[in-house]
C-alpha cells in the first residue's frame, strides 16, 4: 500500500509527462474493458491472468513493460492511446500491491500507441517464457 | 424557615410514597428504556436512509426487479434471477456466480445517472426458463468479446450450465472527459 501510494505520488507528480491521471475515469475505462475478465480486484479467474500482487513483476524488464501493452487486451481494446496509459498506469498503482517496483516510469499515450502497433497473438506461450526471462532476471540481481 | 422546611420535607415525602405505591420500580426502568431506545430510533430512522442513499454505488431506486423493464437490464440478454429464486443482484440457490461477465452501463430515472451494472451469469443448474428478458442496448457483436451477450458467460466456473443472469450496480460512470 505504502509502495502504491508513492508510486501514485509519483504519478501526479509526473503527470504532464505521462499524461493525466483521472482516478475515476481510469477506473471506470478499468470496469468497462477489463474488470470483466480481471475481476474487480484484479485477482482474474482460472485462465484470466491475475493481475493483484503480480502485475508490477512486468516492470523488471523491458520486454515485460512492453508485454502488458502488446497483450490483446490492451493493445486492440476500444480505449485510445491516452486512456490505455492511463488505465495501464492505474492499475500498476491499484494492483501490484506486493509485487510494485521502487521505481515505475508511468507510460505515456505516445508509448502505448507505438506499442500496441505489435499486438501478442500466442500469448500464452510468450508469457510463460517472459516470466521465466524474469525470474532469471530476479536471480541474477 | 424550619417550620417551612418541615412542610416541604413532609410533602416531598407523602409525594414520594405515592408514588411509589402507584408504581413498580421495574415499570419506571420499562418506560425509561422505551423512551431511550425510541428517542434513538425515531431522528436516526430518516438519516440513516438518506446516509444510504448517497454512498457510491447504491443508487436511488424505481421499478420491479422481476420486471424486463426495470432501469438494470438495458442490456441484458437471458433469464432473470429475481424471476428464478435469486435476486437482481444474486443468484438462486444450488447455483454459482461466474466470477467472468460482461458490463455496460444503464441510465436509472430515478436519478438520471448513468450506473455500470455487471451483468453476472448464475451457473450449475439448467435453464431457469422464467422471465426472459432480452433488451440488447450496447451490445456488439462477436468480434467485440468483451462487449457481446450472445456468448455463454459462464466461465470461470465449475459447471458452464447457464441458469439465469443478474444486473449488479458496481459503479458510477464517469461522464465527464
């Protein structure tokens, strides 16, 4: 909680560089394009990924910062470029609870729109191997 | 000065012993505690109800639940569990709510807001078969998955039998830009 209030100040702080962040309208786009697989607590469900105490572990690399992006969800759901960011920022604050980095780097509408040009088709497959890139990645540090 | 003393000491005390000839002590601590308990009631039963209304996500409320066109259902798709021994907002016994599902939002008259209404499936048991309800607003089709109601929801769940479908107020929607 601790962590995600920091990055939260962090993220107002920040805010004409990543865009603004409108809690109520992140959370609403948050209701209307993904709670439904993901839950309202992010905690997703049998094959939905979840989100709650683990998303923040895609922050480690680069690759991973990219993945949440590029995955279907994101990259072809109906929100536009700055209320993508702005979703994706928010959830970083609300769910990665446990698993938030020191230092997050809010991502911008112009990131997300490069981004999402390259959506994930085996997605399952690319995250099974990003995690174990992480955890390498983790043991190395 | 004493002799009034005395009267008043004399009188205080014919007062007191009528009094409590007349009554018990267990009735005084009865109508005490009605008048405790009933003063606390009767200002907190209009507040209370007015705190309620104003907490987020517990709108002002019209129309029938077991009713196709009570404000919940724009856009559902399915049979309603208030018509199938659940409620709007849960699902009849012997059956599970599929934690996946679809939301839109729905304007209530009641206050003229738009609320975003979690449509969760009640699964486990075959179809309910009572009060179908079929209103479509905002629905899109299949390649939009997210926003579709044509497609079994129950997912996440441990049987994927469809019984009946809930209309759940999980929040405000956010109007402005």
């Amino acid at each position: 909680m601790k962590t995600g209030l920091t990055i939260l100040a962090m993220l107002l702080t920040t805010s004409a560089v990543a865009g603004e962040l409108n809690l109520q309208r992140a959370q609403f786009n948050y209701q209307m394009s993904c709670q439904g697989c993901h839950a309202p607590d992010g905690s997703g469900a049998n094959s939905v990924p979840r989100m709650l105490d683990h998303v923040g572990n895609f922050l480690v690399t680069q690759t991973g910062r990219e993945y949440l992006v590029r995955v279907p969800g994101s990259a072809v759901s109906a929100l536009d470029d700055a209320e993508l960011a702005e979703v994706l920022n928010w959830i970083v604050v609300e769910f990665a609870g446990s698993s938030a980095k020191e230092s997050f780097e809010p991502y911008s509408s112009q990131e997300v729109g490069r981004l999402r040009q390259q959506p994930l088709n085996e997605v399952v497959q690319y995250r099974a191997q990003l995690l174990a890139d992480i955890a390498s990645a983790n043991m190395r540090e | 000065m004493k002799l009034l003393d005395g009267l008043f000491d004399k009188l205080f005390e014919q007062q007191t012993r009528q009094l409590a000839q007349r009554s018990s002590r267990r009735g005084i601590l009865k109508g005490l505690g009605g008048l405790l308990v009933g003063a606390g009631a009767i200002p907190l039963l209009p507040v209370a109800r007015a705190a309620a209304a104003e907490a987020p996500g517990q709108p002002v409320e019209e129309g029938d639940p077991a009713s196709c066109d009570y404000w919940r259902y724009c856009a559902i798709d399915g049979f309603l569990c208030s018509c199938c021994g659940g409620s709007e907002n849960t699902c009849p016994p012997g059956t599970e709510m599929s934690p996946v599902t679809w939301i839109g939002t729905c304007r209530n008259p009641a206050d003229g807001r738009n609320y975003v209404i979690s449509y969760n499936d009640c699964c486990g048991k075959s179809s309910c078969g009572a009060c179908l309800c079929q209103r479509d607003e905002g629905d899109r089709p299949a390649y939009r998955p997210d926003k579709t109601n044509d497609i079994n929801w129950c997912l996440g769940t441990s049987s994927a039998t469809y019984h009946c479908s809930t209309a759940i107020v999980v929040g405000v929607a956010f109007e402005g830009k």
